[in-house]
C-alpha cells in the first residue's frame, strides 16, 4: 500500500526528466497516485514526450501560471480527467538570468523583477486559488524554494522571489487551514535540473553541499526532495502547515 494510494495529485512544473516535478510525479505514482502534471506550454511536445518516461503516463495540462485565461480555465481542464484534487505541487520558478541571476543583483530592472516575483511567488498563491474549487479537505498544497533565510551567491533576485514565495506559503497556510487545507514547502539542495544549469555561477553554490553537508548531497538525484514533498502531500504530516521542509543533506544547519 503506498502513501498516495487513491489520491489525485496536480503537479505543475514539469519539463525534462530531470525537473523536480518529474521526480515527484514518478514517486507520486510509485506511491498510488493519479497524477496530472502540467507545463508552461511554450514547447508542450517537450514535457509531452517525458511524460511517456513514467510509470503510468499521465495527462499533460498547458498551464502559464501568469496567464490569467490559463488560471480560470484550469478547474474545468482537471476536471475532464478527475473530479477533484488531493494535492497540488508547485515546482515552478523563472528569473531572467542574463539580468537578474549570477551577481546582477544591483542592475536588475524591475520589470525583470516583478517578472520573477510573479511567476515564482505569487503564482503559489493563484495556482492554489485556481485550484481551490476542486481541493477536499485534508488537501495539501507543496512548493519548492531554495532556503531563502540567507543571501546566497548568484542566487540573487530568485532568492528575493523565494523569500516571497515562502512568506506566501504562511499567508495561504493561515487563509486555507480553516478548510483543512496545508500549505507547507520544501526546500532542496542545489540540483541539476534545467532551471539551476541557466544560473551562471550556480556550480559554485553547489561546490559548496560536497564539503559542508553532514549527509554528503548528490545534486543529479531529486527523489529525496520528491519523497518529502509526497510525505507532504500525504496523510503523514496531518497537523503541519506553513512549514519549510529542508532536504538539503543537512547543509541548512552547519555554519562552516
Ligand atoms: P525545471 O525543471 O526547470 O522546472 C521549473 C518549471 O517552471 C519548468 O517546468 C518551467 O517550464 C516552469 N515555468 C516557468 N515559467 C512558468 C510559467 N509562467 N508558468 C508555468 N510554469 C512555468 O527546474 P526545477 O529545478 O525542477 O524547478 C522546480 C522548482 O524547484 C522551482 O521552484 C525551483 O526554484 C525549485 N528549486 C530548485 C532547486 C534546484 O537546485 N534545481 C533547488 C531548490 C528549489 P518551462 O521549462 O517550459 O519554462
């Protein structure tokens, strides 16, 4: 029996197979999980053909989380497959890199800024109100971040947009937890993933979780963070919400 049996589970924000919604739908699956998963939709054909790489292949929704004809369409897209929703992943970010990413801090316009504030925080909040019509109670909402108590080098606006993005995560935990929804985040070590590989700089960042992190940390294998954000989804963690999950080989605790 797994810890998703029966359970319907949106994960947004799938490309290649190394994108860490990849990993979780596939451990969402393993875990008897009907998973729907869903795309930006500028190259759709993409994600398409990586969806046939898990174990059950799934329907695959085009979703621009900023677009909002996208958003009020969503409720009745899922619904063509499946008459509600148990959980929802938000595996989702975008940062210009050529301005924002890689020690641009100090230039970085605010139209490129409001960009990633919108695409990489505030979506939590309208993907999850998109979503609300369909969510049982005991539903639960997950989303990423890159640990964003501290500033980090090249992370540099994608760490403003993660500190939004984890404040977002309490607000929707205080709006929802009366409907007995969670909304809890996990927060990964630095992965290879499509996302990561367009920070320049971010190898150096990622040099440093061989050396400092207790656990050691291989940044080509997403199912540790996959397996936390399917325990969140679960029944496992009934009385958390508004949490942050690290899955970070320890890194988050050590000084030096
Ligand atoms: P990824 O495979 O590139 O996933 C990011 C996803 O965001 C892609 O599917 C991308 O679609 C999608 N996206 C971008 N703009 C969008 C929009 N407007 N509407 C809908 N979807 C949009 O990279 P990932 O590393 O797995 O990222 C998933 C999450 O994990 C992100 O929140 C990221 O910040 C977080 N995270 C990553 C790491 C890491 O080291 N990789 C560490 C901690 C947290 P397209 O590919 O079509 O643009």
């Amino acid at each position: 029996m797994g810890i998703l049996d029966g359970r319907t589970i949106l994960v947004a924000g799938v490309t290649m197979d190394t994108s860490i919604g990849f990993a979780t739908a596939r451990f969402a699956q393993e875990q008897g999980a009907t998973v729907l998963i869903s795309n930006f939709g500028r190259a759709l054909g993409i994600p398409r053909r990586i969806a046939k790489r898990l174990p059950v292949e799934p329907v695959v929704l085009e979703l621009d989380v900023t677009d909002p004809a996208h958003l009020e369409a969503l409720p009745d897209a899922v619904r063509e497959h499946a008459d509600h929703l148990d959980g929802v992943v938000h595996s989702i970010a975008y940062g210009n890199p050529e301005t924002l990413l890689g020690g641009k801090f100090m230039d970085g316009p605010w139209e490129d800024v409001q960009q990633a504030l919108h695409v990489s925080a505030y979506s939590l909040k309208s993907l999850t109100s998109a979503c609300r019509p369909l969510m049982t109670p005991g539903a639960s909402v997950v989303g990423l971040t890159f640990d964003a108590t501290v500033a980090w080098p090249a992370y540099d606006w994608m760490g403003v947009a993660k500190a939004a993005l984890e404040s977002t995560s309490r607000y929707l935990s205080r709006e929802l937890g009366k409907d007995g929804v969670r909304v809890n985040l996990v927060a990964a070590g630095p992965l290879k993933t499509l996302a990561a590989k367009a920070i320049p700089g971010f190898e150096d960042l990622e040099s440093m979780w061989q050396t400092r992190a207790p656990l050691g940390w291989d940044n080509k294998d997403a199912e540790p963070t996959a397996r936390a954000v399917c325990a969140l989804l679960s029944d496992l963690f009934p009385a958390t919400t508004g949490e942050i999950v690290h899955v970070d080989g320890g890194f988050h605790a050590t000084g030096a």
